[in-house]
C-alpha cells in the first residue's frame, strides 16, 4: 500500500522542521506532527523546552522570558521556516503564526498559504 501524497507531505514538513531547528538551536523537539486543512499548514511540535527552559518556566518571570526569547528567536528565522513550507507546497505563504505553550512544552506554527493545499494534493 502506498503512502498518499498528503501523508508524505506532512511526513516531509515535519522532518525539514525537526532538521531546521537542531541546526538552529542544537536540538529539535522530540515529536512533530504537520496538517495540511485546506489552505493552511499547521505544525505541532512537542518536547521543544531545553533542560535550562524547563527549570526557568517554574516561575512568571522565568515563563515571561523563555516565551519572548521564543518569539524572537521565530522572528529571525521566520523567512527560513516560511522558506521551507514554500519549497516543500510550491505555494507561497501569506502569512504565519507561531505560539508556544510552556505549561505543555509545545509549540505550533500555523502558516496561510495563497491555494488550497490540500485540494492541489487531490487533483
């Protein structure tokens, strides 16, 4: 039985990211999983906190710093991490969220995209 095309795509997204982010920040998370729904890519990863993050978000102001330091961090490479979802679809990104939860260790990127993904992977 062969793997649909949406499958490998999702399974190819979640693999660039894993990739990414352990040569951006020296370790990736420990899970991540993509969803293309229509004309949105949404990736979730789990296990993203370092050893030292998860020692600092026990305390607000520790939870405060490790969320703006994230949210930095995903501004300066938001052109690589839109760069890959553009590679991978060949559809162009119109915009992208990202937010992270550090009671649960997770993180999602959400990315707009200007067609219907899912739909182009279908015809």
């Amino acid at each position: 039985m062969s793997i649909s095309p949406k499958k490998k795509l999702e399974a190819d997204l979640s693999e660039a990211f894993i990739k990414l982010q352990r040569d951006l920040m020296g370790r990736g998370p420990q899970e991540a999983k993509t969803y293309i729904v229509g004309d949105m890519v949404i990736l979730r990863f789990k296990g993203v906190l370092t050893v030292e993050e998860k020692h600092l978000v026990t305390n607000d102001t520790g939870r405060k710093l490790v969320k703006k330091m994230r949210q930095v961090l995903r501004e300066m490479y938001s052109r690589d991490f839109e760069g890959i979802v553009e590679k991978y679809t060949g559809c162009k990104v119109l915009s992208s969220h990202s937010d992270i939860s550090t009671k649960m260790g997770e993180r999602i990127e959400v990315f707009i995209m200007d067609k219907d993904v899912e739909r182009l992977l279908h015809s």
